[in-house]
C-alpha cells in the first residue's frame, strides 16, 4: 500500500500492514517535514485551519523512524504543486530537490515517486526520469501504457464507504488494460511496492 502526503496518521494502521506482511511507501513533501506542520495547499487550507491535527505531516524524524520499521519513504516533491502547470526549470526544483533532501535526511536511497493530485504528462514524466527517480505512480484515470512513470493506483479516501472500498480495490476494475505486465516488472526491483493505494486531496485514517 502506498500513502500519500505522510500524514501522521499513517501510522494508525502500520501495526495491521505489519501483522499482514504488506508492504507499505510513504510519500512525504520534504518541504513540509521541517517542522511537520499541516498540509495547507491551496485546495485543503480551509480544511487544514478547522482540522490540524488531523491534517499535520511527519517531520524527519517521524519519517525516519519509519523508514527504520521497513517503511519505503518516496518524494511526492516539495511543495505539492500542479506539476503540468510548472516551467521545466520548477519541475526541476520541485522533482531533483525533493528527492535530494529525502536522501540528505534519511540516510536511504529515494527511487520513488508519487505525482500530486495524480497529474502527470510526458514532460511530466520524463523530468521524472531525469532527476533519477527509478518508477512513479499516477492513479488510474492517470495511467500511461508501457510507463514505468505512470504506474496506476486506486485511491480510497475516508469518505469511501466500506462496500465502495471493496468495489474500487476489486482485482477487475482496479488495474488497466495492459498494467498487468508493468506491476510485475516493478515487483522485480529491489526498491519496489505495492501498487495500491490511497491519495489526497481527502485527509483520514489509512485504510
């Protein structure tokens, strides 16, 4: 499973992944790590002032300490921006330096990448293959055909219901036609995760 965002809920549910022997990738936004605070982009800077604690990311050390249990930490950039929106110079800064902190603060190699909002396109992705991540993940309605920088995802947010939850991670719907062959082939690198998982914007529990 995969998390979005590195809210300090997160680990309300690591024991369960634990006991389950999933596998499980953090995404953070080292320029919210400093100091942990919440995630206050534009879209969820309402939500952040009524409901901070719920929205309050790790800081390096909650982070660290993760990646210490066998949690994956990936970039999900600095900021959270539109990357489709940045000039090729702010993809840049946004992809290189997020990943480049990660690997600062935490001791570890970070290959992974998880796009906000899911938003990605070709100039997207190959700035992606540029600033050394090895795979990215979009979601579903996001997925690229034969791109190892598209890999899709389903995202369950706390507003799903638990029939809707079953539903959206059914075997069926939930992987696109020809993904079946690139989820194997991430499986074979030695820094890959499942595929699964949920994304923000909708802060909540981790399911």
């Amino acid at each position: 499973m995969t998390f979005d965002d590195a809210y300090k809920n997160v680990t309300d549910g690591l024991a369960v992944l634990e006991r389950l022997r999933v596998p499980a990738t953090v995404f953070a936004c080292s320029g919210f790590a400093e100091d942990g605070r919440p995630l206050d982009v534009p879209e969820l800077a309402a939500e952040a002032r009524s409901h901070p604690t719920e929205m309050a990311t790790m800081s390096w050390e909650e982070l660290r300490g993760l990646a210490d249990r066998g949690v994956e930490i990936g970039s999900h950039t600095i900021t959270h921006p539109h990357l489709t929106r940045l000039t090729d110079q702010e993809l840049t800064v946004e992809l290189q330096g997020s990943r480049d902190r990660i690997e600062d603060d935490l001791g570890r190699p970070c290959t992974l990448l998880a796009y906000p909002y899911g938003e990605n396109d070709g100039r997207v992705r190959e700035a992606a293959r540029r600033a050394g991540y090895a795979a990215a993940y979009g979601l579903r309605e996001t997925f690229a055909a034969a791109d190892t920088f598209a890999l899709p995802r389903v995202d369950v947010y706390r507003r799903d219901t638990p029939l809707r939850a079953r539903l959206k991670t059914a075997l069926l719907p939930r992987i696109p036609p020809g993904a079946t062959k690139l989820r194997r082939r991430r499986t074979r690198q030695p820094s890959g995760s499942e595929d699964t998982s949920r994304h923000e914007p909708d802060p909540g529990n981790p399911r």
